[in-house]
C-alpha cells in the first residue's frame, strides 16, 4: 500500500512542473515575430504589419486584459486568431505577458 502511495506520489511531483505555462515562451513562439521580443513592434514584421506597441502606457491604459484576451482570441486585422490554437490558460499567460511590457 505504501509503494502504491510513493509511486503516486512520485508521479505527481514530477507531472506538476510540467502543468506550468512558460508564457515568454508562448509568447516568443506565437507573438515575438511581429511585436518584438521587447514588446515594442520594433522587427521588421512589426513595421510591416503596423504592429501595435506593447510598451506604449497610452496603449496600455486604454485596453483592459479583456481587450488584450478579445484579440488574442479573435486575430485582429492580419494577426492569426488563437481562440482555437491556444487553451484558455495560455492565452491568459499571454495577456500577462503583455501586461508586462506596459512597466516602467
């Protein structure tokens, strides 16, 4: 009965790290290529695509992390829609991603 318990145990010490979502990660993988990896649209896609700038406090003032979630989601002008791509969790690291940009 105890090995059972260990083994349990065991097995969800080692699959707790794992449920972990690295949102930089997420956010170099899906976002970085248009809005830089500082957040500041400043890659050459980012000048193409009009970007929007992350690190901008006008623009972080004005849109609420349910904007950030609503466009995440639905892919506005020629960014890609995530609502499907992404799970829920993820899509809401990503609006504290970019929240984090907004910091002085």
């Amino acid at each position: 009965m105890k090995a059972v318990f260990g083994v349990g145990l065991l097995v969800a010490m080692i699959s707790a790290p794992a449920l972990a979502i690295d949102g930089p990660a997420l956010y170099q993988q899906h976002c970085a290529k248009c809005h830089g990896d500082t957040g500041q649209a400043d890659s050459w896609r980012g000048y193409m695509y009009f970007s929007r700038d992350f690190s901008s406090m006008r623009w972080q003032a004005a849109n609420t992390d349910e904007d950030i979630l609503a466009d995440i989601d639905r892919g506005p002008r020629i960014m890609p829609a995530y609502k499907n791509k992404l799970s829920e969790a993820e899509r809401n690291a990503l609006v504290q991603v970019v929240r984090s940009f907004g910091k002085p």
